[in-house]
C-alpha cells in the first residue's frame, strides 16, 4: 500500500505533535502543585497514574504513527528504479 504525499505528512506532523503535547503535559503533571497529582504526603494519586498511562500510550501511538508517516514519505522520495 502506497500513502499520499499529503496523508504521510499528516502522519507524521502527527507523530510529532503527539510527541510535543504529552511531553509537555507530564512536565505540568510532574511539577502539579494543586492536589490533583499529588495527595498531602508527596504520593501520586489516582489522576496521576491514569494520565500517565494516557501520556505512555499516547507517545507509543504518536510513535508508531509517525513512523508510518516517515516510511510513506521516504517510500515517495524513492525513483522507480529503486523500488523492487
């Protein structure tokens, strides 16, 4: 199967914003100072454990779905004459 140009960018872009976002979002959850992450005695509670598995699935998916991405562009980049 064969990816459009337009449709492995997208993918790509994808995989990494995916990236940039989560990375981000596990900074804020890290360093939450309001409770929610953290209880009293410095232990994570319930929404930390759930939204960093969010983060790790969406950085294995972000992953997976830019590496598609990055093969549909490369696979366009090839001549005819590559391709076997």
């Amino acid at each position: 199967m064969k990816l459009s140009r337009p449709v492995s960018w997208f993918l790509l872009a994808f995989g990494v914003w995916s990236w940039f976002i989560w990375i981000t979002f596990v900074k804020n959850l890290w360093q939450d100072a309001s409770g929610l992450a953290f209880d009293d005695a410095g232990d994570p509670t319930g929404y930390f454990w759930v939204h960093l598995a969010l983060a790790v699935t969406s950085f294995a998916l972000g992953t997976a779905i830019g590496v598609i991405g990055l093969r549909g562009i490369r696979a366009l980049r090839r001549t005819p004459q590559q391709v076997k």
